[in-house]
C-alpha cells in the first residue's frame, strides 16, 4: 500500500496548530489567558433600587463597610417558568479569606458551599421571594461575582447571563457579563476612581 498520499494530507493538518519561527522550529499555540475585569466602584451602605421579587432575574450586591457583603438573589417568575436554579460563585483575591454569617434568609433548600479560604459557591433555588446572604472578609477588599442560572431562565439575548446589580456614585449600575468584580477602591464607569468607602489593599 502507497501511504505517501495520506502522509501528505496527514501532516499539513497535524502542523496547523503549530506555529513557526524564523529558527525554523515549530512551537504550539500560546495557552488561552482570560482577562481578568478591571474592579468596579461600589458605594459603601448604599442599596440599589430593590426589585419587586419575582419581576426579574438578578443578584444584587451591597457593601455595608468592614468587609461585609450582602447579596440578594431574585427570579422571574413569568407564566409556566419554574424557579431559578442558581450557581454563584463569590470570591475574593488570595491571601485573603471570605467566611459566611447566617441571617436566617435562606430557605432548606438553598446551599452555601466553601470552595477554598477565598470563595463560596451559593446554589439557591429563588421563586417569587429573594433569597440573600451575607459574606465577610477583609475591609476593601475587591469580591467577584460570577453567577449562571438554568431551569428555563436562560436568556440568550445576554449570553445567559443574568443581571448583577450594585450602587455607584449614588446611582444605580448593573452589568450582564460574568464575572463581575466590586471594589470599595475600584474604577468609576466614568473613569475616576472611588470617592468613598474603606478602600483597602
């Protein structure tokens, strides 16, 4: 049997993802790196405009000064739609660490599960009420929000994602793209930087 043929296709498609070099080596393709969002400002004891429950779906988020986060979680509870099944991850940067405080908002149901020192992965079942939760770690510190939801609730329009919601400068500012990082000390949509709160490390 003649393989000379099929080596001739074989090889040009095997040195496609190959790149080369004027040493005339030939070195796979650079890793993927995903950009890391630049950190949003977040007013300190500032709630956004709350939801009516049950008119959309969304993870409100509220800095309430040393370190304390409170995130609520709602859902659109439209015609023939169950609730939301939602997975957020909530994290803050190494070496630093986030813990959990109870306040009795959550429902049998719904899980707050430790990933590592530095992060939480909520799996709240949300219907017509809110569920929330309150995260602790140091004062300042920058917390990322990446949050999916399934069981009908996909919204294609965004990619999937659903709204995360917080106080800027005294208005309300939102975004669809996961994740979203919130920093007493992060950057204004404008540009400027924060004018308030405990900004820290």
């Amino acid at each position: 049997m003649n393989l000379l043929p099929a080596l001739a296709v074989a090889l040009p498609l095997a040195l496609a993802g190959c790149s080369s070099t004027p040493d005339g080596y030939l070195y796979p393709p650079a890793p993927y790196v995903p950009a890391v969002p630049t950190p949003q400002a977040i007013d300190t004891d500032a709630v956004p405009t709350t939801p009516v429950f049950g008119s959309e779906n969304s993870v409100t988020v509220e800095y309430r000064g040393s370190g304390t986060w409170h995130l609520t979680l709602s859902c659109q509870m439209a015609a023939n739609l169950p609730p939301c099944a939602w997975d957020v991850v909530a994290s803050v940067d190494p070496p630093h660490t986030l813990t959990t405080r109870e306040t009795g908002e959550l429902e049998s149901d719904d899980r707050v599960v430790p990933v590592d020192p530095g992060a939480f992965r909520l799996v709240f079942s949300t219907a017509a009420d809110a569920d929330s939760v309150e995260l602790v770690s140091d004062p300042g510190v920058t917390l990322g929000i990446d949050a999916i939801l399934d069981d009908g609730h996909f919204d294609p329009s965004i990619d999937g994602n659903p709204e995360i919601r917080w106080k800027q400068r005294g208005a309300d500012e939102n975004a669809a793209t996961n994740p979203v990082r919130l920093s007493p000390g992060g950057v204004l949509r404008d540009g400027g930087t924060s004018n308030g709160g405990d900004a820290g490390p």
